[in-house]
C-alpha cells in the first residue's frame, strides 16, 4: 500500500511540475490582490480560492523562481521586498493578459468563416444554387 502512495506521489507531482506554468497568471493574480487587500485570505476570498491551496501553489512557484514571494514570518502574511518592487511589472502583465483574452473573444465573433460543402451534378440546375447566391 505504501509502495502505491509513493508511486501516486510521483505521478502527481510530475502533472504539478507540467502545469504549474498555468497556475502562474492565478498566483500573479492572487500576489496583486494581496498587496491591494492587505492579506492573504482577503484575497482569496476576493478570488474564490482556498488560502491553503494558494499557499502551497506559492511555495511552488517561490522554488520555481529562486526568491520569496511572502514573507511568512510576520502575521498576517506579507509580500516580500522582491514582490512590492515587481508589483508594476505583475499588473501590467496581468493587464496584457487580460487584453490578450478580450482580443482573441473579439476575434471569435468578428472571424470570417469558410462553409464548404458539395452538391450533385443534377443539382446545377435546382433552385438552391439561387439561395446560395443570395
């Protein structure tokens, strides 16, 4: 049973480590909504998250990066110097992001499509080529 819990372990933490890249826009987020609210379950309540989920999504991302995101020893919870002095680079990226989306939504409905279809020999002569014309 031990041996299956470890295997599981693994297996979890190489999806972790495949995505974690898509929980960095999150965590950008939540960093901003931290230094705006002033905490870190204020945050998560403006985000619709778990402070303890979140938490450990930092701690990953702080080892994907080398340098401390919070600073954990004070309560409540603060931003580390690192991430007070990047806090215009993470809203402009956030910023960017979110006009990046807005672009691609406003380019799905203005996005000329292509209808292919066939017909018949035979139907040359039908009166659907005139509704096709229109």
């Amino acid at each position: 049973m031990q041996l299956i819990l470890q295997i599981y372990r693994l297996e979890k933490m190489k999806i972790q480590q495949k995505t974690s890249y898509k929980h960095n826009l999150f965590l950008l987020k939540i960093l901003e909504s931290i230094a705006r609210t002033g905490s870190l379950t204020n945050a998560c309540i403006e985000n619709d998250c778990e402070p303890t989920t979140v938490s450990r999504l930092l701690s990953g991302l702080e080892k994907e990066l080398g340098v401390a995101l919070l600073n954990r020893s004070k309560k409540p919870v603060q931003l580390s110097y690192f991430t007070v002095s990047h806090l215009p680079l993470i809203r402009r990226i956030i910023r960017l992001t979110d006009e990046l989306y807005s672009s691609a939504e406003q380019a799905q409905k203005t996005e000329k499509r292509t209808i292919r279809f066939s017909l018949t020999t035979s139907s040359l002569s039908h009166p659907i080529l005139a509704q096709i014309e229109e």
